[in-house]
C-alpha cells in the first residue's frame, strides 16, 4: 500500500512540475543598426513544438539555434528547451505573437519591442575615439575621394585586439589603400586607414558610421588551491569587446555629360610590332592608356575592321595612390589577321577632363597594314553596254580587252565562234580549278606540319588563329587554349582531331 502511495507521488510530482510554461525574450531591447538581434522562446515541458519563423517584419531569419536544459530548485524538476531566431532590422520593430505547442497545449508569446537606434558617435577626450573623414563632398561621378577612418587611443588606454569595420556603400566603387599611416595627435597614438571611392551614379548620399571593437582580456577568477597557478589562469582569459562609432559623411554628386563613365585626364597610344606582314600572319596591337582618375572603368577595345579577323585579350589595368592621387595604366593586345591591306582605324577615348571641367576625346593614328601575298583585289567593269557592239571598260587606266562583235544572225560563223570562245573559257575555269585545288591541298598540308611542329599553346594559337570561322573544332580548339594562356587553364589539345580537319 505505502509503495503504491509512493508510486502516485511520483507520479503527481512529474506532472506537476512538467507542467509547460512558455516565455520569450530578446537578447537586447535596442540596438544599433547592423547589430542580430536574438529572439528566443522558452518552453518548459516534455514535447515542444516551435513555430516555423521565416522572416519578422520583412527581416530574413539568418540562423537559429536550440538548446535544451534541466534544472532542480528545492527537489523540483523541470526541463527547458529554448530557441533562437537571430535576425538584422534596420529600423525599429515589433516582434509578433506566435503560436507554441508544448505538452498538447497552445500558448501564445506575447509581442515585444525591438529598437534601432542611431549610433552615437565617439567624442574627443574618450578613452577610444574613430573619426571619418571626407577630402571632398562635392564631385562628379567617377571622380576619386579620399575616406579616412581614423582610429584614436589615449597613451594610458589599453587595447588587447581591435577590429576596424569597412565602409559597405552601394553605388560607389571602393578600393582600400594599403598603406596605414601611424601618427600622434596631443595625448592619442592614432592609425589611419584610406579609401578611394568612386561614385558610380548621381545624387545625395549619406555614408554610415563605421564600426570598430575594441577587445580587453578579462582574467577570470580561479578557484584557489591548485587552480590558481598561473598556467591554468592564462587558459581562463577572455576577451571583453566594447563597440565605439565614427560619425556619419554627407555626399553630393554630379552627373557628367554624354552619359560618360571617365573622370580626369588621360593619354592614349597605340602601336604595332609590324607595319608589314605575311598574309594570314597576326600583327599585334598595343593600346596603352595613362592618366589620373577612375581609370579602372576604362572599357575593353574590340575594333570591327572589315575583311580582318580581330582577337582583342583581357585588359590589364595597375593603379596606385601618388601624393593622394589616383592614377594607373591600361594595357590591352589585339591580334589582327588579313589576307588583304587593311587600316587600322584610331582609337578613342572619351572622359571629362577634371582641370578644364570639359569633355575632352583623345584619340590614336590611323596605321595602314601592307599584307605582302595577299589578295590584290578583282577589278571589277565600271561600264558595260550591250548592242550591236559590246565594250567593257575597267576602273582608271586599266582597261580590259576591248572587243566589238558585230552581231548577225544570218551569220552561222559567229555561232561557232561563240561555241570555241564557251569551249576556252570553259577549259581555263578547269584548269583554274585544278591549280587552285593543288594549291588549298599543299597549303593545308602546310597546316598539318605547322600543327605537329608547334612547341606549346602559343604557338598552336598563331597556326590555328586564321581559321577561327572556319571549323566548329578549331574555334573550340581556341577557346581551350585561350584559358590556357590567360585564365591558368589546364586542358590538353587533341592535335590529331586538328590534323584530321585540315585533311579532310
């Protein structure tokens, strides 16, 4: 009897204490923006089920987490299990009621309330000070602004770690200068950090504060006795981080004209390594532009030049900060290939010119190619008439065989002297044909050797670059060995598959 009494207690004592009780809370009820705020939902019980949370208030769930406990006050037991939906609001927010089941009973959470706030910025005559400044705030697009972050410690303040955040801007192009600048300023050690922004449309823009930790190890206490020697202390540190803020930048600007990209000044050049080449053969153009400004958003050259096969690579672009000027070089290679003189036409390059606050257009000499065995061209009739005579005369000077038929039709003799002339030049087009077959023939055997004698990728590139239009094979064949050459690119080049194509 007193052990079935006993069984009961029990029994009403699990039940008691397992009773669910649900509860939520926030990690913190204000933060600053950019900060996660942690929502969590407590529940105590055997079996919990959670609400499916996506987003809160159009903010995206970016992790969740559980976690399960179980404590005992006073020879009660209870079990928690708790989850986190962690998410970043920009503005303030009202986190909603959700629906728990814990135990086979519904529970609502009550709704709370999640404020951003403004960062303060740090003041002068703090421990810890993070300035931003502006060398401008008026500019065009395209055009170069220094951001500085500075970030100041007092000589009697401590820092462990510090960790610096980076300006996160949309519609500017941003590039981080290496160099940090150390320096002293009345009673603070300061280190400096640039930026070179180029805005990359108009308008009035606001750039954030930025944000930097400032991390302190905190020894933690032992708990005497053996544990208070100072090889375990050192394993009980931790790093305690408090956040200070710049102040916000203010930003205004200006569209340029002609819907333009290029801000400052610039030279360009262009120069060939032959004014004289072997048909079906590259010459090899160079387009080099220098100057001051946002010259990493000069696009890529890719010239039409009629009865040509052009090859324009990648660009290659180096820029560096001079005396807190922005300014580089752009390089560029373009294999042309003709069978024909050609013209290389100029090249140009538009920009607004940052002294004269015009646009300004530079541009590169017309080069003329002479292909030597190349075609010479057909001459064409400029003028035919046809009646009882027929004349046919050539362009300029040059005159074809002029010949007057007088035409009869009584006259059987002009019908078999036109029978012989059909005969001869029937005869001519076939010997013609022979001779041009013989010779595609022996050139293509030409190609067959050039393919076996080519001691690496970029000399199979020149044998196959005349044929890139010609053959399916041949143009995929470019493409491998153009990764190879430029993009590290690893693939083997089947030259038997090659050879058979110039055979065939």
């Amino acid at each position: 009897m007193k052990q079935t009494l006993g069984k009961l207690f029990l029994i009403l004592f699990f039940t008691i204490n397992l009773f669910a009780d649900v509860k939520v809370s926030v990690s913190s009820p204000a933060i600053y923006k950019g900060d996660a705020v942690n929502f969590i939902i407590s529940a105590d019980g055997e079996n919990i089920e959670f609400p499916q949370i996506d987003s809160i208030e159009g903010y995206t769930i970016v992790g969740t987490s559980s976690s399960q406990s179980i404590n005992m006050i006073n020879s009660d037991i209870t079990r928690t299990t708790s989850k986190t939906y962690s998410f970043r609001p920009d503005k303030s927010v009202t986190i909603p009621s959700f629906t728990v089941k814990a135990d086979g009973q519904t529970y609502q959470t009550k709704e709370l309330q999640v404020n951003v706030l403004k960062p303060t910025a740090s003041q002068h005559g703090s421990p810890f000070v993070l300035e931003m400044k502006l060398n401008k705030h008026e500019v065009y697009v395209g055009e170069g602004i220094d951001l500085s972050i500075a970030f100041k410690r007092k000589l009697n303040a401590h820092a462990d770690k510090i960790q610096l955040g980076e300006p996160k801007l949309e519609s500017f192009w941003v590039k981080k200068v290496d160099n940090v600048e150390h320096s002293n300023e009345g009673d603070y050690v300061v280190q400096t950090v640039h930026y070179q922004l180029f805005p990359q449309k108009s308008g009035t823009f606001s750039i954030p504060a930025i944000e930097a930790l400032v991390g302190k190890v905190e020894q933690r206490r032992g708990g005497g006795g053996f544990f208070n020697d100072p090889f375990f202390n050192s394993m009980t540190q931790q790093l305690n981080w408090q956040k200070i803020y710049s102040n916000e930048e203010n930003l205004t600007v200006q569209a340029l004209p002609n819907g333009l990209e290029l801000y400052g000044n610039y030279k360009i050049d262009a120069q060939v390594d032959t004014k004289k080449v072997h048909a079906n053969k590259p010459v090899n153009l160079t387009i080099e532009i220098k100057g001051e400004g946002n010259i990493d958003d000069v696009k890529k050259f890719n010239p039409s030049i009629d009865n040509t096969i052009v090859y324009a690579d990648e660009p290659k672009i180096s820029s560096e900060l001079v005396h807190n000027i922005y300014q580089g070089a752009f390089t560029q290679k373009i294999a042309i290939i003709a069978d024909q003189n050609f013209t290389i036409p100029p090249m140009q390059l538009s920009y607004f010119d940052k002294e004269s606050k015009t646009v300004k257009t530079v541009e590169t000499e017309p080069i003329a190619i002479e292909v030597i065995g190349g075609k010479t061209g057909v001459v064409k009739p400029s003028s035919i008439e046809v009646g009882s005579s027929s004349t046919i005369e050539a362009p300029g000077a040059q005159t074809v065989t002029q010949t007057k038929v007088v035409v009869e039709k009584e006259d059987i003799y002009v019908k078999y002297l036109f029978l012989l002339i059909g005969f001869l030049l029937g005869a001519g087009a076939m010997y013609g044909f022979f001779h041009l077959k013989n010779r595609v023939v022996k050139k293509e055997g030409d190609r067959v050797k050039a393919i076996k004698k080519a001691k690496n990728d970029r000399a199979l590139f020149d044998v196959l670059l005349p044929y890139a239009k010609k053959d399916r094979v041949i143009s995929q064949a470019l493409n491998r060995l153009e990764e190879n050459l430029y993009r590290e690119g690893k693939h083997k080049i089947d030259r038997e598959v090659l050879m058979e194509v110039f055979e065939e």
